[in-house]
C-alpha cells in the first residue's frame, strides 16, 4: 500500500509543469556536443577507449578454449 502512494506520489510530482519548465533558452546543439567532447573531453575519451579496448581484448583472452581436444583438432595433429 506505501509503495502505490508513493508511486502515485511521484507520478503526480514528476507531472508538474514547474519541474519541467525551462529556464533558459539556450538549448545545447550537436555541433556543441562535438566540439565538447574533441576540445575539453578529448584525453577522458581516449583513454576510456583505450580501457574499453583492453577489456574487449581480456574477456576474448578469458574465452578462449585450450582444451586439447579443441586444440589438435584445430591444428590438424595427433596427441603424442
């Protein structure tokens, strides 16, 4: 019963008018994201695709299969 009041609490909250009104007119472009992300944020972004590489790079290392039986019947030789 709490959780449906205050559900219906901020529904009616998140329905006013005041909380989505905007104050300013100044609306934020594409162009302004660009040119953000390759002037103020261009070291954070590199280096969150430098961390992002090398996590792609561990989990194919994680997954990699090294059973034998995969591994000589991938190489075409015989077990010894």
């Amino acid at each position: 019963m709490g959780l449906l009041a205050l559900g219906m609490i901020l529904v009616s909250v998140l329905s006013a008018d005041s909380v989505w009104a905007n104050s300013s007119d100044d609306y934020p472009t594409t162009s302004g994201l660009a040119d953000s992300l390759l002037t103020e944020w261009a070291l954070p972004l590199l280096i969150l695709g430098i961390l992002m590489s090398m996590a792609m790079i561990g989990a194919a290392y994680l997954v990699r299969d090294e059973r034998m039986e995969n591994l000589l019947w991938e190489f075409g030789g015989e077990e010894e």
